[in-house]
C-alpha cells in the first residue's frame, strides 16, 4: 500500500514539479530523507533566496515552482519575495514544515501558530492539512489554484510527522 509521502511524491511527477527550492530545517527532514533521485533539490542559503529562485525559474519556464521552507521562521524570511511573487502573478507552491501534530497543542519553539494565516494577503489560498492523507488533495488544490488565472503563489503548512 502507497503511503502519502510516495502517493505526495508521484503526484508532484504528474505534475511535472520535480525540481524544489529551499533551505530545510528540522521539520521538512521527513519530506527530504530518501529524496527520490529523479527529483532535484536547489539549496538556497536563505529562504528570502529560495522563493526569488522559484519565482525567476517559474516565471523563465512559465510553470508553477515548489519551495519548501521551514515552518514559521523560514516562512518569515520568504515573505519579501513572496510579496514580489504575488505581484508578479507567479504560480509558486509554497510548503513548510510544520511542529508534529501532538506537540502542536504545546507550542513548542517550531510552531507555526497560525500557520494558514502567516502568508496572508500574499498567497491565494492556504491551508494546512487536517489529517496526513489529505496532503495528496491539498496538494493538487493548490497546483490548480495557483496556476488558475491570475496566478500566484499558494501556501500549505505541513506537520513533521505527516
């Protein structure tokens, strides 16, 4: 049986987003661990760099970009490019990592608290999963929500343990 990470994995192959940007931290690990070879990753040295990478490539190739940042700070850091990225009507997938789900109610240092709501106004559409097999569907929801005229980036905030 599939899992969602390889379900995840095959359907960023379907869509053709097999390049990443990013600077990871603790809570993308899991996402990161046995990255799939077909897949290529681009290192950023900070995450305001890694959302201008995308941008630039999403805009040179004319398809949507996938960055994924780490969790409120990284998210943080991103947020002047994504600002531009939203003016720029660029299709970006942004995902973060998120605290695992039975540590979200302490609020540990790695907690997004808000997590749907820190990218606003600047994103169409975000969201964070309620239940790890909904990655799959949240995922796809925001490909077509970012590439659905105007374009622009989206936002899901993704637990560690998804």
């Amino acid at each position: 049986m599939a899992t969602v990470r390889d379900t995840t994995y095959d359907l960023l192959r379907d869509l053709g987003m097999t390049t990443v940007f990013g600077n990871p931290g603790s809570t993308e690990e899991p996402f990161l661990q046995e990255f799939p070879a077909d897949f290529h990753y681009v290192l950023a040295l900070h995450e305001a760099s890694a959302v201008g990478m995308a941008d630039g490539y999403a805009q040179a190739t004319g398809r949507p970009a996938h960055i994924n940042l780490h969790t409120a700070p990284g998210t943080g850091n991103g947020m002047g490019n994504l600002v531009t990225a939203w003016h720029n009507k660029t299709p970006l997938i942004v995902t973060a990592g998120q605290q695992t789900r039975e540590m979200l109610l302490l609020e540990p240092r790695l907690t997004n608290r808000r997590a749907a709501e820190l990218t606003q106004p600047y994103v169409k559409w975000a969201y964070e999963p309620v239940r790890a097999q909904d990655i799959p569907a949240a995922l796809l929801r925001a490909y077509a929500t970012a590439v659905q005229p105007p374009a622009g980036p989206v936002f899901l905030s993704l637990p560690l343990d998804d």
